[in-house]
C-alpha cells in the first residue's frame, strides 16, 4: 500500500464513468497517484449504479469483495447511485466501508478522504445530502468529461424531470440540472487541444438541456455554440434524447452541421401506446414516425439507436406483437432490449411485476432475433461503400474502429486490414458485413458517406 494513492472501480452506465473521472481529477490535483491495483491503493473508491436489480447486485458484490482484501490502514469509500437510494442499507450489508458518497456530492470526495482520516469512525461517515447538484464557478470543480482514446463524453447536464414510472433515476439524481453552456464550450475546447477528436454529449435526457436556464431548443442552441466555437472537433454525436422533444431547430442543426454525425440514441422504451402510458412515457406513436420521417429526410444516413422494455407490468401478447412490428417497420440501426426490473418507491410499483420471467426472457430473444437480422440487413447495404472510420487500437495486422454509426462500447464496430495509426480518422471501404461489425480496408475515395 502506498501513501496518498487512490484506485477508483467504476460501475454502470457512461454518465457513472464522467463522475468517477471527476472525482479522480480532484484526487490528482489534491496531489493523489492513481494505481490500478487495488490492494497498492490507500483509498478504494467503488462508483456503484443502483439503476436496475443486477446492477445493484454487482455494485454490492464489488464492494464485498473490497472489503473482503482492505488492509489496516486503507480506506474502502462506495460512492454513486447506489449509496445515494441505499447508503444505510449498503452500509449494513457491506461491513468494513469507511465512507458513503452519493451521486449529488461527487464533489466532496477530497474532503471525505480528509475527514475519513482525522477522524476515528467505527461507523461510514455519509456525504449524502438530499438536494441536486448545483452548478456553479467554483475553480475546484473538476470537468465533466471521461476521455478514452481519442473520444470522450461531455456531460452538459445532471438529474431527470420525467415521470417515466419505471426509473428511480429522478430518485436517485434529483431533477434535471443544466450546465452553463459556456463551461461546456471551453471543456469542449480543452478536449480539442488535449488531441481528443470525437466528443459525446450526455445526460440523463439531453433534449431537455436548459430548460431549467430558461433556453428554448437548449440543445440545438448549445450544439450551434459548440460547433462555431470549436469548428475543429471533428464529431460531435448526441446520446439519450427524450421523444417528443426532438425539435424541428435540433434537427435543422444535425442536417447542416458536418461536426455533428448522423446519429441519434433515442430510447423510445416501448411501441404500444397502452404500454407507453402506463410506463408515463409519450405514448404518440405517430409522432415517433412522423420525426423519424422528417429526420431520415433531412439527414441522409441516420443512423438511430433506440431502446425497448419487455415485460413491463400488464404487457400483454398483442402489446409486445406491436413493438416486433414497430421494430420490423423502422428498421433501426441499433436496439438494446431490457427485461423489466421491479424497482420499489418508483411509481410503477403499485403494478407489481407481474409478467413472469420466462415469458420476459421469451420476449426479449423474440424481440433481439428480428433486430439481429434487420441489424444484419442494414450492415450489409454498406458493402461497397466507403466510411470514415476512427481508429482506437491495431493488433495482427488488423486495426479496429469506429464509424458515425458506433457509439463507443454499445455499438458495432469496424475490422479494417493493416495496422493503422491510432486516433485517426482514415476512410474505409466496406467489404463484409455481420449483424452488429463491418469488414474493411483502407480506402482513397473521397466520396464518403
């Protein structure tokens, strides 16, 4: 174990990985060394998520097993969604944690480690106030970004408005809270200079940005500010947009901007309008094509991600036949499928989780084999065309990356013959296809899609 060092886990989804990144910033410059080893480490930070059931039951086996290798002398903090719904609970269920953080102090992770260690606690000390995060100019404040490679995401925003019944996130975070759109610009700036070239704007629902500032169109303002700002990041791609509130500004921004990639993750969660309103989710169906219309016009090559829920409370046959039909309809790039998970004190409980599990896990294989072949259909409409294609690694003669239609990790990617410089962006010609890669090799064309 070495002395002012710190090895941080971090668990859940990319808006977790932004704050734990925060945190280690802070740490660094409160003079900490990051280890990648846990047992050299004097601080053993777990950034749990506590979204659905198997994620709280990882965080909480993590921490156990951090637990069960502390040493004398190091101290185990088990911060995130988790603690901040659960931090008596996790306390009680995991014996030996020095420290509770929640989701809404992030900020305060140098001040516990200094409070963990003046002073004696046979019990957690708990940084878990109940307000949101608040956002303000205060220098200490670390940036909001987590780089890999040559991308990075950008959180512009923190907590959730929405009444969906089956999400504890609101819970969890609070309400929806806008960052200035001038600390976004210059974080998008440094990450410019810092060599980063493809930036992922995030939040909990990015279509609500600045709302709460008072902005109308607050994301297409912000993306207009970013792109004129910062003219020089070559992509820029959207994540988590709410529907019905895709706006006809935001989609002018995304079909004139090159910065902006032709992509959009929009989880609808379900296509039965009966469904969708007892999940108090927008349950206009028409709307939903109308704008995927409307943007496919404008914006030739989108590529749409979305997301879907099966099994929710009172899903009945012909209700889950009209989400395999939707999916056939729309032909989707991308679609992640969940099972639902009962989560108490969201407004879904009274439902109850009625749908047994095998008729969820019978949905959920009927559902991701009509995607599969669309996935694959789709993929090989590409063979013969050339895509820019970001590089991230090369190993055995054979580099891999990413296209405008992969997001990191949650996407397909790109295997291109030869061993190609990381970080760069270098066109591709499609040889193969499979259901979620693509096969190519270096391409000259300057026609690109």
């Amino acid at each position: 174990m070495q002395k002012n060092t710190f090895h941080m886990i971090s668990l859940g989804c990319a808006k977790n990985t932004v704050d734990s990144d925060s945190m280690a910033q802070l740490l660094l410059r409160d003079g900490f060394r990051s280890v990648d080893d846990a047992a050299r480490a004097s601080v053993i930070i777990v950034n749990t998520c506590g979204f659905i059931g198997p994620a709280k039951q990882q965080s909480l086996d993590v921490l156990r097993e951090m637990a069960g290798i502390k040493k004398d002398g190091q101290l185990l903090i088990a911060a995130g969604c988790l603690t901040q719904r659960y931090g008596v609970e996790v306390a009680e269920q995991v014996p030996g944690l020095d420290g509770i953080l929640g989701t809404r102090r992030w900020m305060d992770i140098v001040r516990l480690v200094q409070d963990l260690r003046r002073t004696p606690h046979p019990e957690p000390i708990y940084h878990l106030p109940t307000e949101a995060v608040t956002v303000g100019t205060d220098e200490n404040n670390a940036m909001r970004v987590s780089v890999a490679g040559s991308s990075s995401y950008l959180k512009i925003a923190d907590g959730c408005r929405r009444p969906c019944a089956f999400c504890a996130i609101p819970l969890i975070k609070g309400t929806a809270v806008s960052r200035p759109i001038a600390s976004i610009v210059d974080e998008a700036r440094r990450l410019r200079d810092s060599g980063v070239r493809e930036l992922i704007l995030i939040a909990q629902d990015t279509t609500d940005y600045g709302h709460d500032l008072g902005i109308k169109d607050g994301l297409a303002v912000l993306l207009e500010n970013i792109t004129t700002s910062v003219p020089d990041m070559d992509w820029i791609r959207i994540m988590y947009a709410y529907p019905g509130y895709v706006t006809d500004r935001l989609i002018d921004v995304m079909a004139s901007s090159k910065q902006v990639v032709n992509y959009l993750d929009m989880p609808l969660q379900h296509a039965d309008s009966k469904t969708l309103y007892r999940m108090k989710r927008p349950s206009n169906i028409d709307w939903v094509h109308r704008t995927l219309n409307k943007m496919r016009t404008a914006i030739p090559n989108l590529a749409i991600r979305t997301t879907f829920i099966v099994g929710y409370p009172g899903e009945t046959e012909v209700e889950f036949k009209a989400l395999e039909d939707f999916v056939r309809e729309i032909r989707f790039d991308r679609v992640g499928a969940f099972q639902f998970s009962f989560e108490p004190g969201t407004t879904s409980e009274p439902l109850g989780d009625p749908v047994p599990a095998e008729v969820k896990q019978e949905r959920y294989e009927r559902l991701m084999e009509i995607q599969q072949n669309i996935s694959l259909q789709v993929n090989q409409s590409y063979v013969g065309k050339t895509l820019d294609v970001l590089v991230e690694g090369y190993g055995d003669g054979i580099s891999i990356g990413r296209s405008y239609r992969d997001a990191p990790e949650i996407d397909g990617m790109v295997l291109v013959e030869g061993e190609l410089v990381v970080g760069q962006i270098v066109p591709v010609r499609i040889t193969g296809a499979m259901a979620y890669d693509l096969t190519g090799v270096p391409a000259p064309e300057l026609i690109r899609i």
